[in-house]
C-alpha cells in the first residue's frame, strides 16, 4: 500500500471526509486529495496527518501494516475536542478594559474550549471570531461588575441597532460601552453607571471591536 492508500484506508475507517482531514489538519482539501493520489513522502504535515487519522507516521510510512496508534503519537487536542464537539475560543487578558485599558498593551493568549452548542445560544459566528474577556472597572455597573468575562463577536463590527453593548477602542483605549448615533452624526458612548456622562465619538476616533453578546459571573 501506498501512502495514498493508507491515508484513504484510514479516512475510510474513521468516517471522515478529505476535508474533514484538512480542517483537522490545516490544510486544503485539494492537498489531502494530492497526498491521497500521488503521495509524498516528505510532506511536513506527515505528523498532524497520523494524529488526525488516530494512527503512527510508521503506518501512513509503510514501516508497519498496524494501524494502531502505539502510544508515540497521541491524538491531538483538536481531534479530542473534535470529537467531543468542543472548540476553541481565544480569552484575551487585558486588551479590553470596562473603562479605560489601553488596546496596546501586552495581550497573553489563552484558549479555551467551549460546547459549540452553549456558545450557539448567543451567536452562530464562527469561533475564531469570538473573544472571552475579563472585563475591569466599574463604568457598566450594575450590567456589568468589575472582573465579568464577556463572550465578544467580532463579526459584528456595525452597530445596526441603538443602545447595545459593543466592545470599541476610543482614541487608543479599549472600553465597553452602550453606542448610540447622535444628531451630529458622531456616536454616544454610553456608560450604565450613572455617575459616568457619555462621550461623543466622531470619524476617526471610534474602532468597534465587536458586540458584546454575553457576560457571564461567578455567584
């Protein structure tokens, strides 16, 4: 058997389809449809590929003709929450503050798996457009409490209808706040807490991030 052979058999085995494989893999489809006719012994993407398919690089190799995976190769965290219908979601510490963090500052990213059906009851982007934030300071009180994590679609990034909660970068900083379309054809930035006065945004000076679809807080 070739390696195309061995690659098919296993797909074949595993109920996948080939662009199955290249999603799990990060590759296109038509290069698992290459690799599947024509072979390649020296494809840099051997590794993922045996992960993917729950197998050794020595079986897709022809060094063996047991497919098993003999514990060198673990299955993949992707495989995993793959089959466990899990996916990840970047948490961004910092880049977003409730009242004023500087969108430039240093950004750790952090993944995080989530149910894709929890996180279909806010929205149905995708989740590499979705960001988990802990929020910080206390100008959306009481919506939402210093130390809240938002679930935030970048996807939307027009506000359509008044008074939601966006996510925006104003002259450099980074808040959350309510956006409302003045009569001077800037945009009210809008706190919950009432101790804070709105601000004014015009051309230039407002970048939305995304909308705040859900905050979540620990009892």
């Amino acid at each position: 058997m070739t390696l195309g052979d061995r690659i098919a058999a296993r797909i074949s085995a595993l109920g996948l389809s080939q662009a199955e494989l290249a999603r799990r893999v990060g590759i296109s489809q038509p290069s698992v449809n290459h690799l599947i006719r024509k072979g390649a012994q020296g494809s840099r993407h051997i590794h993922a590929i045996a992960r993917a398919l729950e197998t050794s690089v020595e079986y897709l190799t022809g060094e063996t003709d047991d497919p098993a995976n003999d514990g060198r190769l673990a299955p993949s965290v992707s495989v995993v929450a793959g089959a466990m219908g899990l996916v990840a979601v970047r948490e961004v510490d910092l880049a977003i503050g409730l009242g004023a963090a500087y969108i430039d500052q240093p950004i750790a990213d952090v993944q995080r798996m989530f149910p894709r059906e929890w996180l279909d009851l806010y929205t149905r982007a995708p989740a590499e457009s979705l960001i988990i934030a802990r929020g910080s300071g206390d100008s959306m009180i009481p919506t939402i409490l210093d130390n809240d994590l938002l679930l935030i679609d970048t996807s939307q990034a027009v506000p359509r209808l008044a008074d939601q909660v966006w996510a925006v970068s104003y002259c450099g900083l980074g808040c959350v706040k309510r956006l409302r379309p003045s009569k001077d054809g800037g945009w009210l930035l809008m706190a919950d807490n009432p101790a804070i006065s709105p601000i004014t945004a015009y051309d230039g000076e407002l970048h939305v991030l995304g909308r705040v679809v859900a905050y979540f807080r620990k009892m």
